[in-house]
C-alpha cells in the first residue's frame, strides 16, 4: 500500500484535515509515511491560502501509535525522518490543532505536542516508552512536554512509563479540551474558526510571537 493511501488530505475551505490511515496497524508510521507527512506539512506551510491543520488518525480504536517497530530507521542513511516530520509540522505558520480520537503513544505524541492545540475524545489515553524501547525523544518533545505539564507529570510519563488517561491528561494540561467522539470533529472545527476568518498574514504574526515566547 502506497504512502499516499495511508495518509489522506482533505482541503475544506482553508482548513486542511491530515488523516492517518493505517488502522489495521494502530496508525502506526513508517519511514514513507513520515516522509509523506514532512512533505505535506511543507506545502502547507507555503500556502498563502491555509489558515488551519488539522491532524486526526483514521478508525475509533487509537490515534497514532508512533513508530512501526518493524521499518525503525537507520540515522546513517541521512537525515532522520522524524526529525525532519517533526519539525516541518512545527514550522506550520498557521493554527495547528490534534484531534487525537483514541490512544495517543511515542511518535503518536510527537504529532500531538507540535500542534497548538490537543483536542482529545475520553477514551483516549497519552504514554511515551521511550525507555521501554531504549529510544530517544525528540528534545523538542521533551521540553514542550515539560512546559506543559510541569517537572514531575513529564519525568512520571517519561521516566516512570505512565500511560496518563485523557482526563488526568486535562488536568496535567496536556490536552487542551475533552470532546465526546461523535463532537470531536466538530469541536476542532470550532476551534478553528477565528483563525479560518483571519487575515492569513496577521495569524501568522500571532502564531510566532505565541510560539516564540513558549520556546
């Protein structure tokens, strides 16, 4: 199956909707499906027309679930894919929002923490094994999850291997809202609607003097 088919866009209006769509895999990511992402993330960020992304994973049973542990990527071949995903979404100048529609794990959370906004369904539920699978994270990923949830929540997610419920993920600050499942797409979409009515040049403004001074 063709990277093409496992990620799917949909282009209403100036919002752009990025659907992981592996399900039968937990939405895991491949190598090619991370570079699919990097090249999406990269077209919108020179589209004069976007004011809104919004990232969701296909199915009801999780909404990423990271890596594809078969397809890891050997960082002596070039750059690293996620890296390089990572930080195309993250220079995305328009509002980014996660509409996580079930479990949230490792690269799941990567997507997750470099949009501005998590919406999540209660069901959902947000964990990092990074150390389970002696693996790094992102540093990017680290201090965001630091900045959000403070000290301790982080160090128990990271180094204590907690798999955080969506509510505990609110109170952390981790997701930004609750949305039943039948409202999630709806609740994003509400979301977005100031900045789809906004002059595109002043939502970017705003958008780097927010991210500067979270950085």
């Amino acid at each position: 199956m063709s990277s093409d088919s496992l990620i799917l866009t949909r282009r209403e209006d100036a919002c752009l909707t990025v659907t992981i769509n592996r399900p039968d895999k937990a939405n895991s990511l491949t190598t090619e499906m991370l570079r699919a992402l990097r090249d999406i993330f990269r077209t919108a960020a020179s589209d004069d027309d976007l004011r809104a992304v919004v990232i969701t994973g296909a199915g009801e049973r999780v909404f990423c679930a990271g890596a594809d542990l078969n397809t890891l990527y050997d960082a002596q071949f070039g750059p690293d894919p996620w890296d390089e995903m990572a930080a195309a979404l993250r220079a995305v100048p328009v509002l980014t929002v996660a509409a996580i529609n079930g479990p949230c794990i490792g690269g799941g959370l990567t997507l997750a923490l470099g949009c501005d906004i998590r919406v999540c369904v209660p069901e959902a539920r947000f964990s990092y094994p990074v150390l389970k699978n002696n693996v790094l994270p992102g540093q990017y990923d680290v201090d965001k999850l630091k900045a959000l949830t403070g000290p301790g929540c982080s160090a128990a997610i990271l180094l204590g291997g907690d798999t955080v419920s969506a509510e505990d993920a609110a109170a952390w600050g981790l997701a930004d809202r609750l949305a039943p499942r039948e409202a999630l797409e709806d609740t994003c979409r509400s979301l977005c609607a100031t900045a789809l009515a906004a002059d595109g040049a002043h939502l970017k403004t705003l958008k780097s003097m927010l991210r500067g001074a979270a950085s």
